[in-house]
C-alpha cells in the first residue's frame, strides 16, 4: 500500500532545513524552572528567585483568601422543547383565593413561575392584578408548606408527622371513611369541575355534606339577595356604569369581593377627558378609614351601630317609605342629604354598595339600588358572580353537630376554622369529637395541627382547573411547574376517595373537551387562559320584591358603647390565609404606612383621652407606640395604638388576618405577628358580624415598636401634590397649574435653558418617560409588590422597617389634608425620576450612578461602594441602600439578615434571573425595569421594525388596574406617553419639584376631586384653619 | 524701665532667663527621662478607647452600615459629623505653622509643633470617617483615579467626595512634610544628646544625618518657607472643600454659596480651641509654663473670638437668606425643622457654644484666666461638632417629601467609632509628648536672640549708656 504523505506546509513538503531545526526544536526555550546546575551557577539567579517567591506568594494567596464555594450549575443534556434559557414562557392560569377570582398569565423561567400579570384576555378584569395576585408567585416558593401526605401523630407539633405514601394514606382514609357522613368543609369553591367531583364524593358516602365557610362573610349579601329578589346569589356590578357610587363601608378598591375587577371598573370612571372633564362622584359612608373610603370624593364617618340609621335615612330621603331613626351628627345628616340627591339626579346611574354582612341592611341597600335604578344598570343580574357562597348558619350548625358527634368524617379544604371561626374553641371542641378528621391545607396550619390525616394540595401554580366565578365566564388554571413536594390536588384525593379510577387531569380536560368539541377547542381555552360569551350578554335587572319595612323594623337600634369595635382587612393581608408571605408583610398598608402588624387604630382624640403621645414631632420619632388592652364580646386583646386621621371619634377598628399560630408550624413571616382579631366577632343568630356596638380600651401600660415606612402624614402644601375640584377645573383648567405657567417667565425653552451644560442630555434615539395619573391611582399597592417580584427587591424585616432602611424602589406615598377627623387623602407613587439633570449622578466618586442615552438614570451596582452620598443628594428619597446583607450576595459569612425565609434555596427559585442581586454596602433604585426594555429593543430589532409603543410595559405599570402608569418613548410623536404630554393632558401635567431643575422624567397628572364647592370656601375659614393645623403632623 | 528694646505691648514671648542649653534641657529632658505616671494611666486609656473603636468599625464593615441608625433618608449621620468635625480641628496645626511663619509672628514657635502634631493626629482620625463610612470599604481602592483593566473606567471628576479625597490626602501629606522638616534639627539634638545606643540609631535614622551645618540651616529654612507657601493655600481650600461636599448640593440647609468662608472660619475656630485645649494640659503636665506663656493663650483666644463671631454672622446670614431668597423648602429647613423641631435642641446647643460664649474673650481678664480658657476650649468644640451635626442632619432628615422625613439617634457603634477615633488621637498625642520634642527647641532658640530674659540682660549696658552714644552707634553700624 502506498504511504501517503499529509503536509502542513510547503517548509515542510520540502523539508528544509529551517523546518528540520524547528522539529528538533519544538520546544527551543527551556523553561528556566528547573533545578539545574546551569540554574544555581546562573549568573542572575536572585531574578529567578524572586520569580519563584513571586508567583508561589501570588499563589498562596489566591489558594489560601479566594475560597469561591462551588455551585454546581447542571446544563441540560437534550433541550426541552419548549424551554429555551433566557426565554420566558407564558401560561394563562387563574389567580383564586376565597372566590377572589382574577385570570392571570404567569412567566416562567427555565420552568419556575417567577412572575404574575394579569390576563388581558379576560373582561372581567381586564389585566388587572392587586398586591397578593402579585404575592401569590411567592407563596409557590413558602418554605413552610406541608411536604408530604402524613399521619398527624402529635397533633401541634409539626415533627409528630408521620410520612405516608398515597397508597398507603388512601388505604387509611378510605377504612377511616368507610360508613361515616362525612363533611366537606371548603371556602368558596367556583370551580364547576370541582363542584362535580365533589358532589360524586359526597354521593358515595350518604348523608354526607359540602359545608361553604367564608372567613370574611358576604351571607348577609347572598341571604339578603334571596329575601329581596329570589336569587341567593351575587350579582355583577358594574361600576364603570356608575356616575354616582354611594359606599356604605363596601371597601371594593381594597378587600371587597373582588378588587381587581372593581378597580378597573372605578378606574374608568375616574379618568379625565381634558376636552370634556367628568367624573363619577363617590360618597363613603364608614367607620374607620378603608382604602376605597380614601378615595371617596366626600367621606363621612359614623358609629358601627348607626349604619342601619344612615342606610335608613338614606332610603327615606329618596322617597322610601320608612321610618328611619334620627341621626344627631349635623355632618353625616348633611351627607346623607348630599347622596341622595345626587342619586336621585342620577337615575339609573347610580350604584349604593355596603360591607355590612347583617342581611337587613343588605335588603335596605337593595331597596336603594332598586329606588336608584341600579338594577339592570349597574347591577346586573344576568350574569351572576359565584364569589362567595357561604352561608354562616350552616357552618354554625356543623359546629353544632361536631359538638353533638353527629359529624362522622370533617375534610377541610381551604377553610382554617381554628383560627378563623369566631368561636374557635367550640370548633375545636367538636373536631375533638370527630372520628375522622381530614386536611388538605397547604401548610400545618391551626385547624390541619388537630386532624389525623393530613393530604396536601397543590398550589394553584402546580394545579389544574377550571373557574366559573360569574356564571358564563370561565378561566382555567394549568400547572407551570411540576409540584414542587408530594402534593396531590384535592380533586385528585376526592376521585380516589371515590374509587374513581380517573386523574383529575384527565377528568377536567375530557368534561371540556366534551363541552368545547374538540381537542384544539381545549388547547386554545388553555392558551387563552378564558372562555366568555362571545358577545357579552345584555346586562339584566331583577324584580325587587323583599319587605322593607319587615327589615327596617329588624335593624338593630341599640345604641353603642362609649367606644365601638369594628375588624377589617388590610389590603395586603386580606383574611390571612396567605400572610406567610414576606412581600405582603412587608408592603405598607396603603393608609398606615405600617408594615408586619396589626394595631388598634384611633382617632387623635381618642389618644389624646388615652394618654397617648398624640399626633405631631414627638409621635412620628418615635415607632413605640403605646399598647392598649382592648375589650369587647367579652373577649380580649393587647395591641399597640396607631393614630389614624379620619376614623370615627368613637371607634377602635383592628385588622383580622394576625395572630397566627408558632413560626415554625405557620412560617416565619406570618407566625406569631400580630394579634388575632376573630374572636371579636360574632354571630347574630343569620349572619357574623365584623363589629361590636360596645368595646373598652385602656392603657396596658406597655410600649410597642410599628414599622410604619412614612410618618409624616401631611404635604405641607407643598406643590409638590397638586389637586384641585372637578368644578374648579372646568371653570378654569389652567388654575391648578398656574405655578408652573410662572415657570415661563423664565423663556420658552427654560427647561434646557437654566443649566451650564446645556447639550448633556439629548436623547436622539429612545427618551423613556412615564406619566402617574393621580387621579386614577388608588393606592393598592399592586405596583410595589409588582416591581418586588420583577426587581427582586430584598424584604428586610421589621426591626430594620423601623430602622427605616426598607428597600421598596416604588413606595406610595399617602397624605392627608384639611380637618384631622375629616381628612382628605392623596396617593402618590414614588420612584426614581430618572432626571436628566440628575444630582445623584454627579455627586459619586467612582461614577457608578450615570444617565443612559435613552434618558435612564442607572446604576452599575458593582462599581458602588456605598458613600449614599447620591441618597442624600436625591429630592426625592428613592434610592435605596443595602444596609445589611438581605440576600446573601457578600462573602462575609453568617451576617446574612433574613426574615421570613427569603434565602432559602427553595425561596430563591422565585428571583428573576435577568435582574442581579444586590450586594450589601450597594446602592439601588428603580431602573425603569430597563430588562423589559431591553427584551422589547431586541425582539424590535429581531424583527426588523422600530419598537412599538407599548411593546415594553415597566412591572408597576402592567400591574395597575386603573392604568395610573403610562410609559414609553416620548419620542415616538404615536406613542400614548407624547400624546398625553403634548395633547391629552396639558393642563394637568405637572413634575415634582420642577423649580429645582432635576429635569424629572415622570410627570404626574393633578388630581381632581369631584366634590362640591362650598365645603371648600368653608375650608377656608377660621376653624377648619385650626383643625388644617392640627392634620399637618 | 528699659524703654529702647523692650516694648511695654508687647511681653516676652519666652519667660524666665533662659539659655540655649536651659532650653534643649528643658524641652529634651522629658524625653530621656521615664514617663510618669500619669503619662501611663492615659496612655493605657488610650489604647482601651482605640481598641472599642477598632472593635465597633469590625462590626460595621462585617455586619454592614446598617448597625448605624442611619436609614434612607439620613445617609450620613455622626460619621460625616466626625470627619468633618475632626478636619476642621487639624487646621490650627497648618494655619500656625504656614500662615503665621509667613507672617513672621514670633509667638508660634511654642505652639506650632504641637498644634502641627495635632493637625496630622486629627487629620488621620478624620480620615477614618469617609472611609469606613462606605458600604463596600473593600472597594475603596475605587476612589483613586488608576489605570485599571475595567475598559476607560475613571472616576467621577465632578464629585466633590472625589475632590475631598485629593483635598485630605494633599494636606495630610503636606502637613506631614511641613512637621517632619521641622523636627529633623530637634532629632539631632536628641541623637547627639543620647545615652544609649539604641536612641542613639533611632533618632540618628529620624533626623536624616543633620550635622547643623550652615549648608544645612540654609536649606532647612528654604525648604520650610517652600512648604509654608503651599501649605496656605491648602488652610483655605481643605475645608473649602469639604463645605463643597454640601454647598453643591441640592438639598435645602446644605445648598448655599457661603459655604466655603463659613467652613473655613469654623475649621480654624475649633482648631485653635482644640490646640487650647491640648497645650494648657501639657504645659501644665511637662512644666512648659515658660515656652507656652499667657500671651500664647491670649493670642489663640482672640483668634477665637474673631472666628467664631465670623462664624455667628455666617449662621445669621443663612438665618436671613433662607428668609429672603424666598425658597420655601430652605425657608421651612431653617425656621421649621433646624432652629425648631425634633432635632432643635442641637441648632441651640450650637449658637450658645459657639457665638454666644465665645464673646467673654472680649474681655482681658478672661482671655488670660486658664481655667475660663479651658472651659471655653471644651465647650467650643463641643458647639463646633453641633454645627456639623445641624449642618448634616438637621437638612438631610426633613427635607423635600414629607413622606420621607424621618428621625435620627447614633446606634452603640457610631459612638464607639467616635470614640475609638478618640482612642487613635490621644494615643498617637502621649507617643509623640513621650517621643517627640513638643516644642520645636531650634525655633525657640531663634527667639531668644530677640526675646526673653537673657536678651534682655545682654541689653541692659546698652540702656544704660547714654543716649547720644545709643544714636551714634546706630547710624554707625
């Protein structure tokens, strides 16, 4: 065979000389390093020496200070198909808690859901999130959720759970069921599939019942709908209908039914046509201060017992025929007054909504709504809501058979009576007396400590689903990551239960795929998230037929205590079924500004009675705040004052959703924070009730620290909130801003004219800008919470919220105007302005803050080193410093400061990859989400055409209901930002603390207020001046 | 009464008959001899101070700034009153040696080595402040413009925290040569007086092979007065420099044009009453009653007396431009929240401290009465160190959005890097009084050919010869 020969090249074909040497030569310089004699005899050795001592010294080093711990980064071996990392993938689920319902669409990276928006697919809630829809990607990540299927040997303590396998659980329960009634008792269910298997449960064991139980009741709504017009039904409201909305402690921007959908609702009432201003008028009727009430255009306060007396009056002045008691505060008669003359020139425009679970004040209400032509207009009785459909009675009544042994078997889903039932120790007493106790609660709660076994469900996020929360309208939940524990959906366990062969999975998807016609049909219900009427269906009334004066003769008329007790709940926490969530703890309360407690709240005056330090200098510096013992229903508690302008004289109210039970069992962030308020309320014989008509407060003679992120509850009058009146506005638009027409004065051009360096900042390309609308922003809260989950906001916990070194880089700040008892409120979202002449930009040292060429003030967090010299130099306070070590991102070891398990490996799944976490000793702040940006510029860019405008959303932005937040290039002469800048809103638009020439890139919109005139010239005068005076701290 | 060569104005400025031997005795002695006890019990206070201030500063840097009470809207608290309150003290230092050498005011020989002692001591605990007060002290390295492997990655030229940096490092170095010149002539003596051998190589290494020669003396002066012109303009720009820190600003309290003279005035303010402080305890200690005479006292006092009136009319200027410029946000930071609310209290310690007791040095008698010069020199310091602290926090936690405001206490190691700094001042001060010449003697010599006693005694055949023969002399000579 012939030996080819392979060259490299010519020198080596012909084999030359040179190339000869070279071969022989491959390595020509000897290395030096070797212990030769040539090497000790060199002339130069001490080189060498030094060379050695060098490098081993350099080495030693390194191998001795740089110990890097190893993280092992597994790669996959085949790419999943449809995961691609770096790029997001989507899935429409739906967000449902208690039958708060909201259709959202989750991200998911690399497989772990870390964000939740809304679904715009959905017209029911048009893509609007609220705070704990946002929250709820982390309760996916709660480290204190049950991780396997056990047996409860110790009940209370969680180390008594004894693992099981589903098979071997199964057989337990299924003896244990065998023969027994068993009862269901569930929260809101609307899910129709769900509904089906469990009626087929409860077939299979005879005698057997569902039990509803709402932790926060709406039966006096349902029972009330029943008496008034035959449905024991919600209906749909439709407040985007409604030019008057009369409010009776219904506090729907906040906590009532659902939210999300009522605030995109409001919102779109509250919108100003520059053109054509008007709005919608919202009166408030409450006892403390709710968040809807702080937005309300007149509020007026009264006594929890009085409401049936207002709600009565109210009926009576619009030609109801009843005799209503009368009421002694000149203020709240002129107000009543007020509704009803606006609802009566409002005729069917008009929506009267109450909080009141006491089923006669319900059927007045209704009696309004039907005065007020309400029905079929705003209130729609065609399609109906399945928000909440508990009836307290029966779950009174289970508690009674528990107690009596008639109950054979109790599985609980969703329900925590041992916390929440308002006589919890006869629950607890009647679940002793149960033979067969099941839960299927996702953490061991207080009523999951007493059960025997005990089947986890999934999160929603790990779920399958379907959701028919008004009827006609459905959404769908699908997993978007396996489960995360050996959980077992509840539908799953029941199907066993059953003996019913089916997965659940199967079972949902073959009763749609049976009722959609076909598999595409299913995938598409899937992929859109939602199926609704093709065309919404004619909004329908109903006949009022309910016996006013029977319920009016029923309200009670007892007079209150000296003092009245009402329970609500806070806009982050809600009912507490998700407090273990770090983020909501540590959101402040859109009216406190207090994070991680409850507290008794009281009016000034009822501090300055209590001794207390009362509003003012010596108030706000100190976060102890004396703690009170409050009584009532004859029960009591021990929690710290907090003064809040604008709750009634008369009137202590608490939030319920604390006092959980041990850390350990509960998690961090929830356990044993607070006080539980529940067992103040009570149970009238139909419905709860939220109040008592009679409560002490006294000194406990003991000091208790609040985290409350703003203490100073006035604006000063500084412009920096403008505000003006609907009516003032239409006479002359250009009032409200008759500071900045000043401005002029100063040249056409004195924007880019007052600075030396005149050309630093031209944005030729992409100029991002924002516009906050404060009449439209409510103050949720959703936004924070939002930008939290996208930036990876660290949570520091309560002792550093008093320290004020919380981190949130979008805060809301809330202040309160005119009479201390009367006040009115303002919301204003707070980020970084992105100035263009920004003063934290030149004041680094090392340059590590610095503007981008699309107008973005950003910062390279790991050129900071910490002098806060930007933080002091910003008007604003928006920058944020990491005091201590939040998430472990220094190499300092056991400094780390973590409340809440927000470090845990399994907690961490939940951080955005595109955004860095930030190392303690460094500054952050709002980046205008610039990785949504950039994601937007290149898929622009991919697709070969300029970026549209609203193809980057900023978090905040896309979490708002009420569309408060409009962002983009201003620019782009299309884009929604420069029209509202530059046709839409002219007369509104304002900066904050323009005159000190920052040259901010967020303007904010004035708010209107729509209210009458006269109050206001009464504002004026010599003692509203005194009580102003007195709000101002 | 001799009336040709002793002015009845002006006193001697060195008391008792003292010769140069007399001098290098009295001056050197202590340093050859055993310190005494006194000298150890504050010496070991000292280091137990410096030790807490070590142990507070680990603290901060492990568990990070937020174990000081400072929060989002105070960013800097007690740490940048220190710095700048320590920085202002090391001006006297300077300002004695560079400004009144060139002004050939013959009473700062018996002060200026301990006063430039003091100005590098407290230049180097002032130091401490910026750097530990930093987030990330690991990265401080981030400040100094080198050429780096991180692309064209400078530093922020328009930061005046930049230029603070420039600022301290020049006059600490500057001062440190201005001292260490002076005391190369005084090592030697020390060296050549030495009985042992070990003092004999240590001082023989400090004093750099002085041999005294004229060769010597006549570069030593040059070099003094080289280092005296550059040192003047630094007295000014240090502290202007540090003010611009807040003048440039735009927060209301701190964004104000008479920064710079008003800080400049204050830093020479406290200095001098901190040299005050300092020298009556160590005349008084080591007997330099003789070098460090009441007319030293006296002369400090009046300069604190005019500066710190400079001062007062700098807070009232403020007073009245907060009024008058018509900005409502300084208007409400001066009136609101600085002369009244919760951190009021500080605005008034700070005027009765420093404009207010001050004005007993109009009068002689309190201007030579130590005990009252002491007390004065206590209670300045204290008002300058409010004047930092009102200037710092009072703008800084209510200032534009009232939803920011926010309150301000010292956590246990803000006051323990305070005091450790104490720690640092007094134990490098003992080191240098046991070490150092506290005087500078060469200086002191130089006088006495013009001053004191002996100058005097030789005078005494001149003044008594009449005066025909005195004039005749003169025109002769």
């Amino acid at each position: 065979m012939e030996q080819k020969k392979y060259w490299k090249g010519l020198e080596e074909l012909h084999n030359t000389a040179s190339h000869q040497e070279a071969v022989a030569n491959e390595f020509r310089d000897e290395l030096p390093f070797e212990e030769s004699e040539s090497l000790l005899n060199a002339t130069t050795p001490r080189r060498d020496f030094l060379k050695y001592l060098g490098f081993t010294t350099a080495a030693a080093t390194i191998a001795a200070s740089c110990e890097i711990p190893v993280k092992k980064a597994i790669p996959y071996v085949n790419k999943p198909e449809d995961i691609t990392p770096g790029v997001p993938n989507l899935y429409a689920s739906t967000y449902v808690q208690d039958g708060e319902f909201v259709p959202v669409v989750v991200k998911t990276r690399e497989g772990r859901p870390i964000k939740i928006e809304g679904n715009d697919l959905s017209t029911v809630t048009g893509g609007s999130t609220t705070a704990r829809v946002q929250g709820s990607v982390l309760g996916l990540y709660d480290v204190a959720r049950l991780r396997f299927p056990a047996i409860n040997s110790k009940p209370g303590n969680k180390d008594g759970l004894q693992e099981q396998g589903f098979a071997e659980i199964d057989k337990a329960i299924l003896a244990a069921l065998a023969g027994k009634t068993a009862v269901l008792l569930t929260s809101t269910i609307t899910s129709p599939s769900t509904k089906k298997v469990i009626g087929e449960f409860l077939a299979k064991y005879p005698g057997s019942r569902h039990v509803t139980y709402d932790t926060v009741s709406y039966a006096g709504m349902i029972l009330a709908n029943e008496a008034s017009y035959g449905k024991r039904a919600l209906p749909s409201y439709h407040f985007e209908n409604a030019k008057v909305v009369v409010n009776f402690g219904a506090d729907f921007l906040g906590t009532w039914l659902n939210p999300a959908e009522f605030t995109k609702q409001f919102g779109e009432t509250r919108k100003i046509n520059q053109a054509k201003p008007e709005m919608s008028k919202h009166f408030a009727f409450e006892s403390t201060m709710s968040l809807t009430g702080a937005n309300a255009d007149e509020r007026y306060t009264h006594r929890p017992s009085e409401l049936g007396a207002v709600v009565l009056n109210l009926y009576a002045a619009l030609g109801g025929a009843v005799s209503a008691p009368a009421i002694s505060d000149a203020r709240l008669k002129e107000g009543i007054a007020k509704a009803a003359k606006a609802i009566k020139e409002n005729q069917g425009k008009t929506l009267v909504v109450a909080g009141s679970n006491d089923v006669n004040i319900q059927i007045i209400v209704n009696a309004i709504n039907n005065l007020a032509g309400a029905n079929g207009t705003t209130i729609d009785w065609n399609t109906t809501a399945n928000y909440r459909q508990g009836i307290d009675s029966d779950m009174v009544k289970l508690v009674e058979d528990m107690n009596a042994g008639t109950v054979g078997a109790l599985l609980v889903y969703g329900a925590n009576p041992v916390y929440d039932y308002f006589d919890a120790a006869k629950f607890k007493a009647g679940l002793a007396k149960v033979a067969t106790t099941i839960s299927f609660n996702d953490r061991y709660d207080e009523t999951t400590e007493l059960v025997k076994y005990i089947v986890p469900a999934h999160h929603y996020l790990e779920s399958w689903g379907d959701v028919e929360a008004k009827s006609g309208y459905y959404s769908f939940i699908q997993p978007t990551i396996a489960p995360l524990f050996k959980t077992r959906a509840f539908e799953q366990s029941l199907l066993t239960w059953t003996s019913n062969p089916t997965v659940w999975e199967d079972y949902l998807k073959s009763a749609w795929i049976a009722k959609l016609g076909s598999q595409e049909a299913w995938d598409k219900a899937l992929q859109d998230g939602v199926i609704e009427p093709a065309t919404a269906p004619a909004l329908g009334g109903a006949t009022f037929s309910g016996n006013v004066a029977d319920a009016a003769a029923k309200i009670p008329t007892k007079k209150g205590g000296e003092l009245e007790l009402v329970l609500y709940e806070k806009v982050a926490i809600g009912n507490g079924k998700e407090a273990n969530n770090p983020w909501l703890q540590e959101m402040p309360d859109p009216i406190t500004r207090s994070t991680w407690d409850n507290y008794a709240l009281i009016s000034n005056t009822l501090a300055k009675k209590l001794n207390s330090r009362v509003l003012g200098d010596d108030y706000e510096i100190h976060a102890e705040k004396k703690v009170l013992k409050i009584k009532a229903n004859g029960k009591e508690v021990e929690l710290p004052l907090l003064i809040l302008p604008g709750i009634h004289k008369e009137v202590i109210a608490i939030a319920v959703g604390y006092g959980r039970g041990k850390k350990e069992n509960i998690g961090k962030a929830a356990g044993e924070v607070g006080q539980n308020a529940y067992p103040f309320v009570s149970f009238n014989g139909t419905t709860f009730d939220y109040f008592s008509t009679s409560a002490t407060a006294e000194d406990a003679g003991k000091m208790y620290p609040i985290g409350l992120t703003q203490t100073h509850n006035s604006y000063e009058g500084r412009p920096i909130v403008k505000e003006t009146t609907l009516e003032e506005f239409i006479k002359n638009p250009k009032e409200v801003n008759a500071d900045r027409e000043a401005l002029e004065h100063y040249g056409k051009d004195f924007r880019r004219d007052a600075t030396l360096y005149r050309d630093q900042h031209t944005n030729l390309g992409i100029k991002w800008g924002m516009s906050i609308d404060l009449n439209t922003c409510f103050g949720c809260g959703a936004c924070t919470i939002a930008c939290q989950a996208e930036n990876n906001v660290s949570v520091v916990g309560k002792e550093q919220v008093v320290l004020a070194h919380e981190m949130h880089w979008l805060r809301i700040d809330r202040y309160f105007s005119g009479d201390e008892n009367n006040p009115e409120v303002v919301f204003q979202p707070m980020l970084c302005q992105h100035c263009d002449n920004a003063p934290c930009e030149n004041v680094c040292p090392v340059a590590a803050t610095n503007h981008s060429s699309e107008g973005i003030n950003q910062m390279a967090y790991n050129r900071c080193i910490g002098t806060r010299y930007c933080a002091n130099n910003c008007p604003y306070k928006v920058r944020r410093f990491n005091w201590r070590d939040w998430n472990g991102a220094d190499s300092f070891e056991g400094n780390l400061h973590d409340t809440g398990d927000m470090n845990d490996d399994l907690t961490r799944m939940v951080l955005n990859p595109d955004v860095v976490v930030r190392a303690r000793g460094t500054m952050e702040k709002c980046s205008f989400c610039v990785q949504r940006l950039q994601d937007a510029k290149l898929a622009a860019k991919k697709a070969g055409h300029p970026m549209k405008d609203g193809a980057a959303k900023t978090a905040c932005q896309q979490a708002c209901s009420a569309d408060a937040i409009v962002f983009g290039n201003v620019n782009d002469k299309d884009s929604a930002i420069y029209k509202l800048r530059n046709e839409l809103q002219t007369d509104r638009l304002y900066y904050v603390l323009e005159e000190t020439h920052v040259l901010p890139s967020i303007n904010y919109l004035a708010k209107i207020r729509n209210k009458d005139a006269a109050p206001k010239a009464e504002a004026h005068g010599h003692g509203a001046e005194a009580h102003k005076e007195a709000a101002h701290h | 009464m001799h009336l040709k060569y002793e002015s009845t104005l002006r006193e001697p400025l060195v008391d008792g008959v003292k010769d140069y031997h007399q001098v290098t005795e009295d001056i050197i002695a202590p340093i050859e001899a055993k310190p005494g006890k006194l000298w150890y019990v504050g010496f070991a206070i000292s280091i137990v101070l410096l030790l807490f201030g070590v142990f507070s500063v680990t603290w901060e840097v492990y568990y990070g700034t937020g174990v000081w009470n400072l929060n989002k809207t105070i960013g800097w608290g007690w740490d940048i009153t220190n710095f700048v309150w320590w920085v202002g003290i090391g001006h006297a230092g300077t300002l004695i040696s560079a400004i009144l050498m060139l002004f050939r005011q013959g009473w700062r020989t018996g002060v200026n080595r301990a006063a430039e002692a003091m100005t590098i001591f407290a230049v180097m605990c002032a130091g401490q402040f910026p750097i530990f007060h930093m987030g990330r002290v690991w990265m401080a390295f981030f400040v100094l413009p080198y050429p780096n492997t991180r692309g064209p990655l400078w530093v922020n030229f328009n930061s005046p925290l930049l230029w603070d940096v420039f600022a301290i490092s020049t006059y600490f170095t500057v001062s440190l040569l201005f001292w260490y010149s002076g005391l190369i002539p005084d090592f030697a003596t020390v060296r050549d007086r030495a009985k042992t051998k070990l003092r004999k190589l240590l001082y023989g290494v400090a004093s750099f092979g002085w041999t005294g020669s004229t060769k010597h003396w006549q570069r030593h002066e040059a070099l003094s007065l080289v280092l005296a012109g550059l040192s003047t303009p630094l007295v000014l720009s240090v502290h202007t420099i540090v003010s611009f820190d807040f003048a440039t600003s735009v927060i209301p309290g701190w964004h104000t044009t008479i920064f710079p003279p008003y800080f400049v005035a204050g830093a020479i303010f406290s200095g001098f009453a901190m040299v005050q402080t300092l020298l009556i305890i160590c005349r008084k200690i080591m007997g330099l009653e003789d070098y460090i005479t009441m007319g030293h006292i006296e002369a400090m006092n009046k300069v604190i007396v005019l500066t710190g009136s400079i001062v007062g009319v700098a807070y009232l200027t403020e007073l009245f431009m907060a009024w008058y410029g018509g900005n409502p946000y300084e208007f409400d930071t001066f009136y609101k929240f600085r002369a009244a609310g919760p951190l009021g209290w500080s605005y008034w310690i700070m005027m009765s401290c420093n404009v207010i007791s001050p004005q007993v040095f109009w009068f002689r008698k309190m201007r030579r009465n130590i005990a009252v010069t002491f007390v004065m020199s206590i209670i300045v310091n204290i008002g300058m160190w409010f004047e930092r602290f009102v200037i710092i926090c009072t703008s800084l936690y209510r200032d534009y959005l009232p939803s920011s405001w926010s309150y301000y206490r010292p956590s246990w190691p803000e006051l323990g890097f305070y005091i450790g700094t104490f720690g640092l001042f007094f134990t490098c001060f003992f080191l240098f009084s046991k070490y150092f010449p506290v005087i500078a003697v060469a200086e002191i010599k130089s006088i006495l050919k013009v001053s004191g006693e002996s100058y005097k005694n030789k005078m005494v055949a001149l003044e008594e010869s009449s005066i025909e023969k005195f004039e005749h002399d003169a025109h002769h000579h």
